[in-house]
C-alpha cells in the first residue's frame, strides 16, 4: 500500500506518475490535505488579521471538498498510472507533514509518495520543507520525486560539467 501525496501542482503530478512506473500494479491511497481557516489565519500575518465577517464553517466546507476534489483528480491520475487508488482527504491539525504521517500509519502504507516543489535558499528556509519534515519524522519509506523543472535543470548543468 502506498500513500501518494497530492495538492494538485506539476510536482505532485510527477510522484503520481513516477509511483505507476516504480510500483506497478500497487495500491495506492491518494491524499490532499486541507487547513482549516483558522490555521491559514495563524499561519499568515502573524495572526494579525482585521476583523471581518466571515461564516469559517462555511470556508473550511469549502476546503474539505476542494481537498477531496483533489485527492480524487489524483486517484483517477493514479489510475492511469497503473495504480489501484482511492481518494482520501484529511485536515491539517498541526502540520502538513503530521497530517501525512498520521494517515500513512491509518492506512498502514508501505511508502509515502510525494513531491518536491524544489525550493532552496532562503525561499526553501522561510517556507520550510513538507517533503524535509516527512523524510526527518517518519517511520516508514519516503519516496521523495523531484520537481521535474528542477531535475531537468540538474541535468542539463550535469551534461555541461560532463563535456
């Protein structure tokens, strides 16, 4: 059983389809995550937010079936890919990562899936690394796929140094 991280970019796209090709056949739980309103506001700003009228229920409704939009756009992908997928989504209650880790232990995953978005420098220190974090705390495989911008970047200055 593998668990494939998905949020809808090229990078998750990319782990889907690199999961078909390393695991034939497998089956596979496709999982979005989503952050309730009340996080995206701790998270953005400070917390310094000014005050407006708005229905949080509704917002973090909305999330949770934009996120399980997505978990079923990537199973359908997985499908393709030559997976047996479901869809799955779960909400962030502390972290991204935490919320990945917690569900390959539900689903008991051989691996965990996912992309990079490729991030580095300051950009990868101020944003942070759901890929870094999941690699650092789990307790199972993590196939880690690279963006694939990046990996063809990487290849090109490899093929220049080569020559």
């Amino acid at each position: 059983m593998l668990l494939i991280c998905f949020d809808g970019s090229e990078d998750a796209r990319a782990a889907i389809a690199h999961a078909g090709t390393l695991f034939p056949g497998q089956s596979a739980t496709v999982l979005s995550v989503w952050a309730p309103f009340t996080e995206v506001v701790a998270r953005s700003s400070l917390g310094i937010v000014p005050v407006i009228d708005v229905d949080i229920e509704k917002i973090d409704q909305a999330s949770e079936r934009r996120a399980q939009e997505l978990a079923q756009e990537g199973a359908g992908l997985a499908g393709e890919a030559g997976l047996d997928a479901q869809s799955r989504a779960r909400e962030q209650e502390t972290t991204v990562a935490a919320a990945i880790l917690h569900e390959a232990r539900a689903v008991d995953a051989d691996a965990v899936v996912m992309g990079s978005r490729g991030l580095t420098g300051l950009k990868s220190a101020l944003v942070g690394s759901v890929s870094h974090a999941v690699i650092q705390h789990a307790d199972r495989t993590v196939v880690v796929v690279p963006s694939p911008s990046v990996a063809a970047e990487r290849h090109r200055r490899a093929q220049e140094l080569e020559s």
